[in-house]
C-alpha cells in the first residue's frame, strides 16, 4: 500500500487543516480555468475526463472555488436528446397533446359557440352593434339566421334605440365598423359538475337537443327553469310550481312563486332607461322626458336633475313615450318591428311586447335639508307599493287598489321598518329598489336593508294580471281541454301597465345617475311549426300541435316533470325555441333515453356553461379587419 495524499471528490470535509496536503476530484474541463493564479497547487487530468487539484487543503479550496466560478461546466450525461428534432419525436409528442386535448374535451370541459340570440342579454349569438344618436347608448341587435337580405335591412333601418323604446322607430343606426356583423359568444362548459351534485334552478346549461341530437343544432344552451317531480306554469312572465300529482286533481293554489337568488337577479336585468345617456335629446314629441314632473320647478335635462321649489312635489314615469313592457331592441332584426305588429320567420310568430310589473329603480337622491323625504311607489297588478324614507326610517308596505274607494289609509299591510343612517343636507344616498318575483326588496349604498315578500298563488296572479276572478273551476275546464263559458283568462289582456312614481317633500332636492331595468319576461304563447317535427303518440299529439299552447304555459299543457327530467327556456323568450315548444323528441330519444315531450332528460346534459372565454372582435385601429378580441366582455356566466 502506498502513502500519499488523502483524496476526496467534490468537496474537502470542513475538518481536514489548511496546511494538510490532499488530492481533490472535480468534474469538469480545464478550459477555462487559470493555474498561474494558484501556485501551489498541482493541476491534472484525471480519468473520465475530470480535473485533479493537488497541494495544501486551504489553497486547493481557493482554487476549487475559482474553478467553479469560472464556470467550468459539469461533466455529466449528455444533455441533448439526438432525437428530440426528429420528426418521429415531433410527431408522438402531437399525438399525446391531441389525446389529452380530446380526453379534457371530453370529460373536463367543452367548447361551444353561440349561434342565435335565444339567450340575449345573457348570451349574444350572431349581432351587429347599433347606437342612438339621440343617447349616445350602444346596443346588440340580434341576426335572424336565413332571413332575407331585403327585409333585415328594412328591419333594422326601422329600428328603435334601446333606452327610446318601441314607439320611436328609426331611431337607432348602424355605421362604420359597428355595421359589421359579428359572431356569437365562444362559452366553455363544465362538463363534470353534473357528476358530482344535482343541476340547480337558473343555471345556464348545454345540453343534446331531444327533438334532433343530430341536426345542424344538436346542442342547445338554455337556462333550467324546471326540476324533476314538479308541475311549472308560467304565468304574468314569472315561474311558479306545485309538487308533481299526475293521478290527482291539481291544487291550483299550489303553485307557488319561484324567486330567483340576488346575483341571478342583477345578471337579469334590462336596461330601460339610463340617466347617463340623456343629454336633453331623450324627449318625446310631447316635451317630455323619460319622467314627467307636476311643477314647472324642475329641471330634468343634463346628467343632474334638480328640484328648487319648497313644495311637495312628484314625478312620474311617462307612459305615453314608454310603457314598461317586455320589448327587446335585440329582436328587431328578427322581426319583432318597433310598432309590436310582429313578423314570421323561419317559423316564429313575434306577438306585441306584453307588460311588465318586474321593474328596478336606482338612483342618487340628495336632499338640501334634513327634513327631505323620499317616496318610492309602483302601482302594478291591482296593487299599490310604497317605499318611504324618512329621517333615519326605511319603511315599505302594499295594498290591493280596491281599498282606495274607502279611504287613503285602509288596507295597507303593516310597515316593515328599518333604521338608516338619518337624512343629511346636501349628503347623497344610493337608493335601489327591487320588484321582482313577487318580492319588494330595497337596498342602501349597495347594501340590502328591507324586503317585503308576498305569495300569491298562480291563480291569484293571474287574476290580478287580468283584473278578474279566476276560479278553479274555469282553470279545471281549461285543463280539460275545454273552453269556460266565461272565456279563457289566460288570453284575456293585461288590465293595466305598471305606474312609477317618486314623491319628494321637505325642499330643493338633486337626482342624478337615475336607472331603470325590467326583469326578463318568459312569455306565454303557442307553438310553432317545428314543435311537430317528430311524429306524436296518439296520447299527446293534441299536446304537440302547432296551434296547441306551449309546454307549461296554459293549464291545458302545464309541464309535468318527472324523475331526472328537467324544463329548458332562453332569457330572450319571445325569440327561443325552448322548452315550451319542443315537442316530440326523436326516435332515437325516445328509444334509448326518455319518450316524453317538451322535457330534457339528465343523460342529454352536456353541463353547466361557465364563462364567455372569447367575446365578439373589435376592429384593428378602428377601422380595420375585426381581429381584436374585445377584453370587456369577458364573463362568467351567471
């Protein structure tokens, strides 16, 4: 054995003395590294192509250091795969990224372009962009797909601005790049949420299209109104249900409203008019506003409206330029023409805007003194709704107009208070009201303080809506088949269209930022031609007929839900090809999944559509190609 140096690789131990002679190992090339800087050190080759430092161990720790830092690189594998550039490697590296792309297409999540407008607001299918001059407001316009050039362009150079209404046609142009047509929303879908908890009312789903799973839409995206094992009926544009009882009589007192959450709620609303885009050119050829005054001391033009005199005073919705009803300015160009007469295409009959009770109020009410006072009323449905701030007292209640005759304060229901901050001089307050789904709901600087809820049945909405007695007995006739000799009260005319109101006392006062939105309306209507498309069992072709009312529209063809079956509608009702009028499902269907009409079994759910990942494009520069994804409307859907 023969003595020399201790040897150690990579590293000399912390205990080994300065002047102690060692021989250390290092991986790495020569090629870099200075041995005149290091004289007492003696520098080899050593096998495997490393680098042999020799000499005291303080001065072979400096120089192996120095090496390091000149960074002399590691001798190791070699780092390059030869094959990596191949195109064999190339090519399996694409199949595994195509496999696993199909595998999340198909359990994760889904892509799906929206072709029609049967979701608007919510979802925008194909549009253009078209702008009040008179508002400065811009909005969507719906494309009625295979409808003749010659009659969309006499449609939308009729139409109407959003915030104007359906009463002043040709009010709203399309120009420039906004002219150009744009493709619908791009959504992906939650396909694996299903598979772990129920589908729940007011999501937004895709699912297979039970009457063609194979056609050119196979799939649908709608919003779930119905659940499995309950009766729905839509009445007065709103959703109530009762407990399936398919062998019993139906307790017509049990529908009962179904209310949506809050933050459904704000997703649903539909501007009526905004404060922000009047400039003093919203008038109407009667001289007035959106709201009418009942004293020549206000000033209702510019971003700020004001009060000056000491009296109490009022202003008021005015009718006479806008009733609140369920027009949308997205259907003109589908057909739903600005005087409400209505058009066919493609099978669709458009029916005059119908009235809305369903409203939202918001605004900035500053009063100039602490005596001020707020009234908000609303007079919809054969009933009276007050909301009164005084002081540091909220308060709202309803009476049925009937009490009226006997006296100002009879039958009122009991306030329901709340305490707020009190009313200061010339300090704003942010008041929102909410009448929707049967429910008062009131909220301050965004905070909610106040609801007053009420539950009338289906029988007795209907009944307010036409300001008539609606019996069982008439509904029971109806859901025979047959006619009461009374008539039917579904077709009968709403009585009344809903009055806004606000009172003010107490001095000067400022309004400004001042909205209003109606909820969305799922109208009550007929099928249409293609709710037949698939042949009928003899059981239920009457209720597959074209001219038969829809699915749980009328008690003739109230919606019967059974286990996993669910009842599909679009927000933009009166331009959906829904539920109401599916009909038939396909042979296939009714084979290998479920033979029942109008519903949407729980196997065709594809899942619940999430976000808008990629929105309608912008012009390059302005002006250019429409190539520049618009970033704003990016969403989750709600």
């Amino acid at each position: 054995m023969t003595d020399g140096p201790a040897s150690f690789r990579d590293r000399i131990p912390g205990h080994v003395a300065d002047d102690t002679v060692v021989r250390l190992i290092l991986a790495g090339s020569l090629s870099k590294f200075s041995a005149q800087q290091h004289p007492q050190v003696t520098v080899g080759v050593g096998n495997g192509g490393t680098v042999v430092l020799e000499g005291p161990a303080g001065s072979v720790r400096r120089a192996a250091a120095t090496f390091r830092r000149q960074a002399a690189t590691m001798v190791t594998a070699p780092i390059s795969d030869p094959d990596r550039n191949t195109f064999p490697y190339s090519f399996q590296s694409m199949i595994v990224a195509f496999v696993i792309a199909m595998a999340a297409r198909s359990f994760v999540a889904e892509g799906f372009v929206i072709p029609t407008g049967s979701m608007a607001p919510t979802l925008r299918g194909q549009h253009i962009l078209m702008r009040g001059p008179q508002t400065g407001g811009e909005f969507a316009v719906g494309l009625q797909l295979g409808a003749p050039a010659t009659i969309s362009d006499a449609i939308l150079n009729n139409a109407a601005d959003r915030l104007l209404g359906p009463r002043f046609p040709g009010t709203a142009k399309s120009e420039g790049w906004s002219a150009k047509t744009r493709q619908g929303d791009r959504i992906l879908t939650h396909k694996t949420l299903y598979h772990f908890r129920d589908p729940r009312r007011w999501e937004v789903v895709v699912f297979r299209n039970p009457a063609n799973p194979f056609g050119r839409a196979p799939t649908y995206i709608k919003r779930l109104c119905g659940l499995p094992n309950e009766r729905l009926w839509i009445v007065d544009g709103d959703l109530f249900t009762a407990p399936s009882n398919s062998d019993g009589p139906v307790d017509w007192d049990a529908f009962q409203i179904q209310r949506k959450p809050d933050w459904v709620q704000r997703a649903m609303w539909v501007p009526v008019y905004d404060q922000r885009h009047d400039q003093g050119g919203m008038s109407t050829p009667d001289g007035f506003g959106a709201f009418v005054p009942n004293d020549d001391d206000w000033s209702l033009e510019g971003p700020v409206w004001s009060f000056r005199g000491d009296q109490p005073t009022q202003l008021e919705w005015n009718r006479r330029a806008r009733e609140f009803t369920n027009w949308n300015a997205y259907n003109v160009g589908f057909g739903n023409t600005p005087d409400g007469r209505g058009r066919i295409l493609k099978g669709y009959t458009y029916p005059s805007p119908e009235p809305i009770a369903d409203l939202a109020f918001e605004a900035n009410w500053t009063p100039s003194s602490e005596e001020g006072s707020l009234r908000w009323i609303l007079e919809a449905n054969q009933h009276r709704f007050e909301v009164e701030w005084t002081a540091d007292v909220v308060r709202v209640r309803m009476r049925d107009d009937v009490w009226a005759e006997v006296g100002p304060e009879e039958g009122w229901t009991e306030w329901k208070t709340v305490t707020v901050d009190p009313v200061a001089a010339d300090v704003s307050n942010r008041i929102t009201v909410w009448h929707a789904d049967q429910r008062l709901s009131v909220w301050h600087h965004g905070e909610p303080i106040l609801e007053l809820s009420y539950d009338w049945s289906a029988r007795e909405r209907l009944g307010y809506s036409r300001k008539r007695l609606v019996t069982s007995d008439e509904l029971n006739t109806l859901w025979n088949g047959e006619i009461p000799s009374t008539g039917d009260p579904v077709e009968a005319p709403v009585a009344k269209s809903a009055v806004l109101k606000l009172e003010f006392s107490g001095g000067p006062c400022t309004l400004n930022d001042v909205q209003v939105a109606r909820d969305l309306y799922h109208r009550a209507q007929r099928n249409n031609d293609r709710t037949d498309s698939n042949p009928a069992r003899p059981d239920i072709l009457d209720r597959c007929r074209p001219t038969g009312w829809g699915f749980g529209t009328h008690p003739s063809n109230l919606a019967e839900l059974g286990p996993d079956q669910f009842l599909m509608m679009g927000d933009n009702s009166g331009a959906s090809h829904d539920g109401r009028f599916l009909g038939t499902p396909s042979p296939f269907v009714a084979t290998m999944v479920d033979e029942t009409p109008y519903v949407v079994h729980r196997d065709l759910l594809v899942g619940r559509a999430w976000c808008v990942y990629f929105p309608w494009l912008l012009p390059l520069g302005g002006t250019g190609p429409t190539v520049v994804p618009n970033i704003g409307e990016l969403r989750l859907i709600r």
